[in-house]
C-alpha cells in the first residue's frame, strides 16, 4: 500500500516528513506526555452492541474494537500476523489442525489471566460450536477447539482451511462473559464508556503483554456532520480525524495531512436478482458508461486507485491490475446494449441509487456517477440518501433497492473475505449474484492448500464478477488522516481499522 505525507502546497511534503518522523523522540525523552487525552473525530455512530464475535457492516466499530480487543494472533502494519495472546503456533500439513501456545502473563482489562479455558469459550462462541449458529461466519469450519495443557490449544477443521490462521483474530473474552454485560478485552486500551450518539471512552490498559499505548485516554467523538468535522480540526477541538476528503484536506493546510489507501472496494453495487439489474447486457451497459478514472477526477480531486473488481491494490498476490480497464469507456457501446435491452432515449433506463448520506465520498462518487449516465441520454438515475442504519436494515439486509454506491471491506486479511460474499448461498451476498461458475472457482480456491493454486482460483473469482459485470467496479479510496501538528505516530494498515496504541502528542 502506498502511503505518503501530503500538505496542501506539495512543496512542504518534506518539511511534513521530517516533522512526523522527529516526533518519536520528543515523546521518548519526555515521560509526561503519555499522560496525554487524544480526542478522535469519527463521522458516524459505532453498532448498538459491541459484541465482537457479532459481525458488522460498520467498518467504524471494528475500527474501534481493534483497540480494545485482540485474537490469538493480530496483524501488523504490513499485512502480516503477528502472535497476540499466543505466542506462537504450528499447522499440520493438511492444514484443518492448529495448534496454538498461549503467551504467558497477558491480562484481561479486568485484571485476571488470560487462561486456555478463555481461549476455548471464546472460539466455541464465536463459532457456534454449542447453538450451532456460529456467531462469525469466518469461523464456521471449527470442528472442535480444546486444550491439551495449560498452555496449549488446539483448533481443528471440518475441512483443510489454508486461510484458517487469518480468521484467529477473533477477539478472547473472558470465559462465561457476555459483551452485553461488560466490554472486556486484552487490547492496549480499555473501554471506559459511551454515549450514544455523542463519544466512546478508552483508556491505557497499563498491564498490558506489549509496548503499553502511548496515550493515557482517548475520547471517540461521533460528528456526521462534514463541516463541523473541519471546523473542530481548525479549533483544536479534535485531535485526529481519518476518512477525511480531499476538498476538507484542502482546508487544513496548516495541519499534518497523510495519505493512504482506505482498504475498500467503491462500487456501484446493482441488485442482480432484480430488474433492471437481472439483464447482464444492463449492468455491462453501466460498465461501460461510467467512466471510473472520471469519477475519481471529480469526486476526489484524482486521488484513489481505480479497481476493476472486489479486490484492492493492498492484497498484492491477489490484485489483477489487467482487470482495472476490462470496460473502457465506451458510451456508443453502452447506448447499444441498453437498446438491446429494450431502453432508449424515448423509454430511459430508471433506478435509484441509494447512499448513505454521512459517508461524503460515497454521496460525491454517486453525484458523478448521476452525470456520467446523464451523458449517454438513456439513463437517469436518482440518489436516495439516507442514515447507515436504514442503510444496513433496508439494503444490506432487506435486499430492498436497485443498486447502492457503498465501500465493502476486509475484515481478515484473506482474500475470501472480500470474495465469499458473492457466493451465491452466502448470508452476505445482498447483490443476488449466481453463478455457478463463481460458486465452483470459490469452493476449489477453499479446497486446496496450495497457495499458487489457492491465488488461481481466486483470480478466476474475479474474473467472473468483472466479466459478468456484476457490479460498476470504482476505486479503493484515498484515505486522509489529519492530525494536529502536535500529534504523531499514526500508520496505516492494509486493513480497515485505526490502531491509536503509537500516536502520541508532543509539547
């Protein structure tokens, strides 16, 4: 994942540098800043339940969860997983046993032990081993997860699972604990509290296993508003701020700006089960009228990578960049499909497009999208935009609409977690996307634990969701985080969380 350090006049990008990578020893030589508060501005209100074995479609939530709570392993700035509350493991060769050994000495937020009967409630939880209704669908392969000694814990598949390992970051509660009653974890910061609507309250976890949080207490407050956001930057009412755009980036000149990637697939999304969008002639007509190096010009000022399926530049092996431009724009090809279709410009193509209206990337992207198809005289597409609850309950869950301009993530650092989705029985599946053709490159990408193989099968997912146009493939956003000048330390991840356990103030 590229990442840089940006300021308003490009000509400062060093000077920005320096100061960023300066910082760490101001804080080292002066013991009494990690008594420092961070106030962090987030757009949106996390889940009503902080269960994390629950899954959820609001990115927002893991990304505060990341801090608090941490599986047997966690991964690391560069992809890779790292032993958490293990210390290490081994995996057979066939790959459906793992074997993991428990760190010594790591503490739950409530003071007590982590223990092996920990670990085994929380994975038969999470998996569903008991109710048979596993709580993480990542985790419904476990067969059965015991402990052989003290230490030593075994998990073992249904099936051979090379992608297992990646699914163990799932959070270790306390055994017989339910998150409805107290948020307990054995992350570097401890949960202290939340007002609905207003802020969430973590403090250092000082007996933490690892290097403790450099912060004595963040303070998450919720503002949905995009101005008020640049307007608390400019004040110093907040601290730090991420998912920023770059029209509000080009207001805070006088901050600290870096630039990653958000670790998300921007798609139109189009209800395949449904008309209009059931016609594949319709949705390649789509395709090919949108022009996504133009949205990316006009939505967010030409920073973001264009994608040409559900897949993002950071998972390396799997990204195929040759997919990006498969629809070159092409409005007299898109004009011929649609007519094949039946639609011209005395009968239009007509749907909506639902977006959440707190995620201003989303909404700028859809206005794009609205002209693009504008320009071909056949289409006209409306935006409808409305709350992230409504959002999940009426179209991620209900299935109710007829395409949606949204961001879909990675929760693992699998491939999978990105692919499964478009199987055609999966749960998560809100496009209605059938094919049997997916279903069997999936399932072979699942069966095999040669990982040429497993990168094989996967490709040829995604070759089948572009060729079939199953959605209008957009970007992987631009990510802006904007920090005050005396606040340091942030890094990005190759996933969709905000680990704050290294930012630091200055004097």
């Amino acid at each position: 994942m590229k990442k840089r350090i940006l300021t308003l006049a490009l000509t400062l990008a060093m000077a920005a540098a320096l100061f960023i990578g300066g910082g760490q020893s101001v804080w080292a030589a002066d013991g009494s800043a990690g008594d420092a508060e961070l106030t962090v501005g987030i757009a949106s209100d996390l889940d009503s339940s902080l269960d994390p074995h629950v899954s959820s479609s609001l990115a927002g939530t893991r990304e505060v969860l990341f801090n608090i709570y941490e599986g047997l392993t966690k991964p690391d700035t560069q992809g890779d997983l790292v032993p958490a509350v293990a210390e290490s493991y081994t995996v057979n060769e066939t790959a459906d046993e793992y074997t993991f050994t428990l760190r010594e000495g790591v503490r739950f937020h409530n003071g007590q032990q982590v223990t092996v009967g920990d670990v085994v409630y929380s994975l038969t939880r999470a998996a569903g081993l008991e109710t048979g209704e596993p709580l993480m669908a990542t985790l419904a392969g476990v067969a059965s997860v015991e402990a052989t000694d003290d230490r030593t814990v075994v998990v073992t598949l249904s099936a051979p699972d090379a992608e297992f390992l990646a699914y163990t970051t799932a959070a270790i509660i306390p055994e017989g604990s339910d998150p409805a009653d107290g948020i307990v974890g054995t992350g570097p910061f401890k949960y202290v509290s939340r007002s609905p609507q207003e802020n969430i309250v973590m403090e250092r976890f000082d007996d933490y296993w690892g290097e403790k949080a450099k912060c004595a207490k963040v303070t998450f407050k919720v503002v949905e508003d995009g101005q008020t956001m640049v307007m608390s930057l400019r004040s110093g009412a907040i601290d730090l701020a991420a998912h920023l755009e770059a029209s509000q980036v080009a207001e805070l000149a006088d901050l600290t700006v870096l630039e990653g990637s958000m670790n998300l697939v921007q798609a139109l999304y189009l209800n395949n089960a449904q008309p209009p969008f059931d016609d594949i002639r319709v949705r390649q007509a789509l395709c090919y009228a949108i022009d996504k190096h133009m949205v990316i010009d006009l939505a967010a000022d030409g920073h973001g990578a264009a994608l040409g399926s559900s897949m993002y530049p950071a998972f390396g092996k799997y990204f195929d960049e040759e997919l990006t431009d498969w629809y070159e724009p092409d409005v007299e090809k898109a004009i011929e499909l649609l007519a094949e279709a039946g639609y011209t410009a005395a009968n239009p193509l007509e749907f909506t497009i639902n977006v959440v209206e707190a995620y201003t990337p989303h909404v700028n992207a859809a206005q794009a999208v609205v002209e693009l198809l504008r320009q071909t005289g056949v289409v006209e597409a409306e935006i409808v935009q409305m709350e992230n609850a409504a959002w999940y309950s009426d179209v991620y869950q209900g299935r109710d609409f007829q395409a949606t301009l949204h961001g879909m993530d990675a929760s693992t650092l699998t491939a999978s977690a990105l692919l499964a989705r478009f199987v055609s029985d999966n749960a998560k599946n809100f496009i209605g996307f059938d094919s049997a053709d997916y279903d069997a490159a999936y399932a072979a990408a699942l069966a095999t634990t040669d990982d040429a193989e497993q990168v094989g099968h996967f490709l040829d997912c995604q070759h089948i969701l572009t060729e079939q146009a199953a959605n209008v493939y957009l970007q992987d956003l631009a990510d802006f985080v904007v920090m005050q000048p005396n606040v340091s330390g942030y890094q990005f991840y190759p996933l969709y969380v905000m680990d704050l356990a290294g930012v630091y103030k200055t004097a």
